[in-house]
C-alpha cells in the first residue's frame, strides 16, 4: 500500500484537518475539504476529485470497498487512532471507515457544461449550507449540468451541505460567484456561442402556468435566500414562477415571525419542473426537476410569470401529468 502516515495523538496535522470542519476561511486557505461515507468518496474518485489524503480507522480491517478506494484515489495514506478520526467525522458514536481530504475545485463558470438539453440552477444568498446540498442532490439525481452560489452565501463545502448532498456535491459542478453580474455575463456569453439559454426564476406573484410556457432547451432556473427570496438585481432577466400563499399562521402566543412566502421554506417547497420535449438524463426522459427549495423574486419589469404550488404538494392541475416517478436518492 506504499507509505502510510500513523497519527496516534492530536498533532499540527490532525488539527489542521479538524479545522476543516468548523472553519470556512482555513477551508479556502487550505484549499480542501473533508468527505466522508461510501457514495461520496466513490464519487469523488469516479469523477476524478484530487484527493490530498484518506484518513483510515488504524484499528480496524479494511473492507474490500476502503482497500480499492485506497489503491485508486491517490494522495497520502493516513492511519488514524479511531477516537480521533470519530472528531473528524464530527459525529459522536460512529467511526467512519474512511475520511477524504478533496481539494476545493476552481470556481470557473467554464466547469458547467451547456449543451441542448441543458438544466442547471442559480441559488441567490443561501444562508443555510444543508440547503445547498439538497439542491445538489436535487440537480444529480434528475440530470442537472450544475449549480452556480452567488453572493454572499452559506459554504458548498460546510461539512452540512456536503452531507446534505449524499456525494453530489463531488459529481455536480458547483460555482461561486461574487454577483449576478457575473452570472449575466456568462449567460451573455452562452448565447453569443448559439446556445440560446433560457433563465427562469420562482415568483410567488407570478400569474402565467408553468403548463404555458415551452421549457424545451436550455435552462437555467434561479432561486432565492431561504427567508428573503431573490433580490432584485439577482433576478435580472429571469422568467417567474409563483406559489401560493397557504402556510399556517403562528399561534398567537408565538412572537410574530419575519415575513416569509411558503415559496421560501426549505422543508415544504417542491417546484416540478416540467415540459413536454425529451431530457436526456440518468434518471429517462422526462425534463422534470423535483427541487427541495423554492423562492420569491422581486419585480421584474417585462419578464413573463409562472405559477406554482409548493406548500409540499404539486397541485397536479398546474402541471401535466407524469407516466412515472421521479427517481429519489436514498
């Protein structure tokens, strides 16, 4: 197995990695983040991710699936006393088998491929990191090009959202960008070359149904901060769609909340994203999108309006039929 570094004690190196779990400005310094759990690394190696390092329980016998990922990943070989290397996995009764030191990917527009059939998704300010990862996973298992993070936002690589994305974060491109100006730009770009890319974003105010408009081809789908939906200058040029107005009103001896569409909660919102021309993607050939978050935008002036449910059920009125499932991670 060549040369392997035993870390017995909590020394420079392992505190170097377990400030990758709490930190997000030694994440960038560094350059790397930590991944755990079989789909995760597995994708991470398949899809060619730079592993610097695979951190392993020094007292126990490697499966068969650890010793391949051992002998395909690369990097530096670590045996690790297992009540440190349970610190690492920031849980408190289970010992991962193996942790990944993966080095942060570049935040390059050019990582996200747009080809005919292309789907991806702009999330404006998220400020919670497991929603990130829900809406990775969201993109990978119907066939998504990529995800771009603008603004300032929660961490992709938070250990929340990297666990949130069940390894999908390490198959799906995921970007960051500073603005929507640099979004707009790309987008520019994307149609110069021919690629006539189609930005649609969520709008509880919206008038016009999904079922209306041709959603064949390029799309991009934007959506907003958990609480404040998209701002104005984030929704530029996208088309909307609305939700209803349905969530429960706090009880009275609750203090009143801020102000929050049902379009905006992570935890009820589904947007079905649907149209009749073929998709091609893991999961058939249906172009729909199941999304675990939805959210307002502000007024756009001269953009179309699409409407939607997303109070945790699709309102099958507003959306055609389908012939099948969507397929869900487990």
């Amino acid at each position: 197995m060549g040369d392997v570094l035993r870390v017995s004690r909590p020394n420079a190196r392992f505190q170097q990695w377990e400030a990758l779990l709490r930190n997000r400005n030694k994440r960038q310094r560094a350059g790397e983040f930590l991944v755990q759990g079989v789909r995760a690394i597995s994708l991470a190696v398949e899809h060619g991710q730079p592993i610097r390092a695979l951190i392993y329980d020094a007292e126990r016998p490697l499966s068969r699936w650890a010793a391949g990922m051992l002998e395909r990943a690369g990097g530096e070989r670590v045996a690790m006393a297992p009540e440190l290397l349970r610190e690492l996995s920031g849980k408190e009764q289970e010992v991962p088998e193996l942790v990944a030191v993966v080095a942060l990917p570049d935040d390059d527009l050019a990582r996200i491929p747009v080809g005919p059939s292309f789907l991806g998704a702009v999330f404006d300010r998220p400020t919670g990191p497991g929603n990130i990862g829900t809406m990775v996973r969201s993109l990978d298992a119907f066939g998504g090009a990529g995800l771009i993070v603008t603004g300032h936002a929660a961490d992709p690589y938070d250990p929340k959202a990297v666990r949130a994305s069940t390894g999908s974060l390490l198959a799906v491109p995921v970007v960051r960008v500073r603005s929507h100006g640099e979004v707009l730009d790309w987008v520019r770009r994307e149609r110069e070359a021919g690629r006539p890319l189609t930005v649609v974003g969520t709008d509880e105010n919206g008038t016009a149904d999904i079922a209306e408009v041709d959603l064949t081809g390029p799309v991009l789908l934007v959506i907003g901060n958990e609480t404040a939906g998209l701002s104005a200058a984030g929704g530029r040029g996208a088309t909307r769609w609305r939700g209803s107005r349905s969530a429960a009103r706090p009880a009275r001896s609750t203090p009143p909340a801020p102000p929050r569409s049902p379009c905006t909660r992570p935890s009820a919102n589904a947007a079905v994203f649907q149209s009749p021309g073929p998709r091609s993607s893991p999961g058939g050939s249906l172009r729909d999108l199941a999304w675990a978050n939805a959210a307002s935008l502000r007024d756009l002036p001269g953009s179309a309006r699409l409407r939607l449910c997303s109070t945790g059920q699709v309102t099958r009125s507003r959306v055609r039929p389908r012939p099948e499932a969507p397929r869900v991670l487990p």
